[in-house]
C-alpha cells in the first residue's frame, strides 16, 4: 500500500538508477511508513495535514531527539514555527527519528519526507549525510541543514547550510567562569567530538584562560549525547571528586544531566551520590536556568551561572524565510557580529556576594562588543582545534586590545571590571 502510494504520487518511479538515486524496492515501501520517523505533535504549529491545500508551502523538520529534553531541537522547532504560519501559506510538520537509527535509516526518512514537502529541514549534523544522498536525486524539493555547512551536506544547488562560531559563546562563558572558580579548576562535559562541541569546549577554555591564566580547564568528550549509562553525570562526579567547581555541560542531554548533578543540593542526584560542596554550572544552547531548571523549578537552579547561547532558533527562522522568499544555496555563519551567540544572565546567581560578581559579567559584555565589532578573532580552525603554536588568547589584553578601533573608555571599564573582579575573588 505504501508503494503504491509512492509510485502514485509520480515523485519514485523503479525504473529511477538504484546506484545514482539508492531508491531500491526497500527503500521505496518505507517512504510513507513510521518505522523510521514518526510526526510530533507541536502547541501553535501550522499544521500539514491532508486537507491542507495544494498551493500551501510544506516544511518537514527533521529531529532526532525530544524538544523537552533537548533545547537546540526545542529552539530550532521555535524558530520554524515563527516563520512557518498560515500568514505566510506555510505549513509544518515535525519528524522524529525512531531511537538507535541507522544512517540507512536517516537516508529512508529523509526521501519520505522530501517526497511530501517542498523544503526539508535537518536539524543537526547527523542528518548530514542522509541530505547529501537525498538532496541529489530530489532536485525540486530544498534541503536546510543546521549545524552542518551546505558543502558538506552535498553542496548542491538546492541545499542551504548554518552553521555558528560557538567558540564565540563558549568564549564569553568562560570568562563568566574564570572569574567565578575558587579552586581554579573547571571542568566540560562534552558529548561527541564533533567540530561543533570541540568550538564550544575550545573558545570556553580560552575565555577562562583570558580572565584566569592559572586557571585548568579538563574537558571529558563522552561520546554521547543522549546520557547513555549516565555517563554525564559520572563523568562530572570525577570531576568534581578532582576539585572542579565549575561544570561546563556540552552535550545534549548527556551535559544537560552533568549540570543538574553537579548543582544539586541532594545527597543523591541523577541515581549517583553527591558529595562535597556543589559546583557551579553553565548550560549550552539555550538558557537552561529557564528549560532544564523550568526557570528555577528545580534543585540547583541557584548555582547556574550562565549559558552559552548559540540563537538556533534564529537559524532555522532564517532558512524558513529563505525559502519562503529567496532561497539562496550554500552556508551562513552565525556569530557575535550576527548576534547569532551570546551569554545568558545569571539570573539566581547574579550579584556582588553571589556566584557571579557584577564586574564578571561586564567583562563578558565588553568582550561581546569586541567580538561583535570584527576586531578580535579567536582564530581556532573551523574544526575546533587551536592552530598549532596559537593560544587563543592567552590573556584579556587580546579582548580590546589599542590597535581596536574601539573606544579608550571601552578599554578603561575592561580594564576596571578585571581589577574588581580581582579584588574580590582574590586572584
């Protein structure tokens, strides 16, 4: 019966080349099946469905994850939603992967939805590959990637690509913490080593470096992004155990758990005994004071101290009004400059006397500004990596430094935020 509805919709023919297009007989009976991806229901979506008429735009977005437990997915479905309404004769569905998918698996969910919508989105990298292959043999169907570059998504002419320089937000987060740390240890819970993390990890270690030159940053890539044997947890426990007070969780769920341990009050938190004094703790991607502590719901909200932002939701916005009006091919980067990274308040831990001192986060403003004006670049390789020989930066001079076309008072209230900070927490 699926078939039948895939060879009548005239979009699959078998006679199509199996070798160039991979559309077996397999691949064809899966097209409008659920075993692979199953629609999410989504409060104020435009939704597709069957009645939805025929001059209606359709954008399926493809995820594989929860948007309760995952904020980049939540904010890339936000950021859809806002564009994709019935205003702008759009309509939206939400696909999420069956768990433990296989790229096959990706590959068939990924042709089912491009033959029923005019443009697909795949949110995250993982989807990198299945829109590479599928991109190719749907040329009338537009393809958005998020985190991932347009070129490495196959680069055709019908595949648009955002990626950010999370290095940026992981930057301001670490100066944020370098100034917080007593133990001058700090420690990320990251999850897959894939450029995208290796930025955050790399941009916060040279923001608390910036601030704090003696300062250690440890960082722990789990290989995980969904807490498997709640290697989130463990892994910040150790850490902890070693003397970090600072948490830095960047990865999923697997981070998002670290963070919830590390600042809970409790003597046993996420299945694992708690111990000692608890750490401080940075959230990724969105502001999880407000998604992964319900906005001070839960234990250890107090103990947030900042989050690096990465505005997913603007991305996906962006590559819904691109198509909507004029869909332009290949990658856009999202940094400072773009207002496309930030830092998230404080919010319970704000305040002189408190975990965060208000000089840290004028700190973080004014290196914003410096990244946001062009004049400062933090010059990791778009993988991640320090360049061999660089440290970057080695210290807060790097921030606004006198060749900047930036404003002497600029430098002067850097230079008196640092002192104060200095001052306080005894540096």
């Amino acid at each position: 019966s699926d078939a039948k509805k895939c060879l009548s919709s005239g979009k699959i023919g078998v006679s199509k080349d199996a070798t160039t297009c991979n559309l077996a007989c397999t691949d064809i009976m899966c097209t409008f099946g659920t075993a692979y991806a199953s629609p999410e229901t989504v409060a104020g979506m435009a939704t597709c469905t069957d009645t939805t008429p025929a001059s209606t735009k359709k954008i399926t977005v493809m995820v594989d994850g929860d948007m309760s437990t995952n904020p980049f997915i939540a904010l890339a479905v936000d950021g859809a939603k806002a564009e994709c309404t019935t205003g702008t004769s759009c309509c939206l569905s939400v696909h999420k992967m069956a768990a433990d998918y296989t790229a096959a698996d990706a590959n068939c969910a990924v042709r089912g939805a491009a033959d029923m919508s005019d443009m697909v989105m795949g949110v995250g990298f993982a989807f990198e590959g299945s829109i590479k292959d599928v991109s190719a043999c749907h040329t009338g169907t537009k393809f958005g990637i998020i985190d991932a570059t347009a070129e490495s998504a196959g680069g055709a002419d019908n595949v648009a690509g955002v990626v950010f320089k999370e290095d940026e937000a992981g930057f301001l987060a670490g100066i944020i913490a370098g100034q917080v740390s007593v133990s001058k240890k700090l420690h990320v819970v990251a999850g897959v080593e894939i450029p995208p993390v290796k930025r955050y990890a790399d941009g916060f270690k040279a923001g608390v470096e910036g601030v704090c030159p003696t300062c250690v940053v440890g960082v722990t890539y789990t290989g995980d992004f969904g807490n498997a044997g709640n290697i989130g947890p463990t892994t910040a426990q150790t850490a902890m155990a070693d003397g970090a007070d600072v948490i830095f969780g960047c990865g999923g769920f697997t981070g998002s758990q670290a963070i919830k341990y590390a600042s809970s009050s409790e003597a046993t938190a996420i299945g694992l005994a708690r111990t000692g004094d608890a750490a401080w703790v940075i959230g990724v991607d969105a502001d999880e004071w407000v998604s992964t502590f319900e906005s001070g719901a839960v234990d250890g909200s107090d103990k947030v101290i900042t989050s690096a932002l990465k505005k997913v939701d603007t991305a996906a916005g962006n590559l819904v009004k691109g198509y909507l009006s004029n869909f332009v091919k290949g990658t856009s980067t999202l940094g400072a400059t773009e207002d496309g990274v930030d830092f998230a308040e404080c919010h319970e831990a704000c305040g002189d006397g408190q975990g965060v001192p208000d000089a840290a986060t004028d700190v973080a403003r004014l290196a914003k500004n410096c990244l946001a004006s062009g004049s400062v670049d933090l010059g990791l390789n778009d993988d991640g990596t320090v360049p061999a020989g660089v440290v970057a930066p080695p210290s807060t001079s790097l921030l606004c430094d006198s060749g900047t076309s930036l404003v002497p008072s600029l430098l002067a209230a850097l230079t008196s935020a640092i002192i104060a900070v200095v001052v306080q927490r005894g540096f």
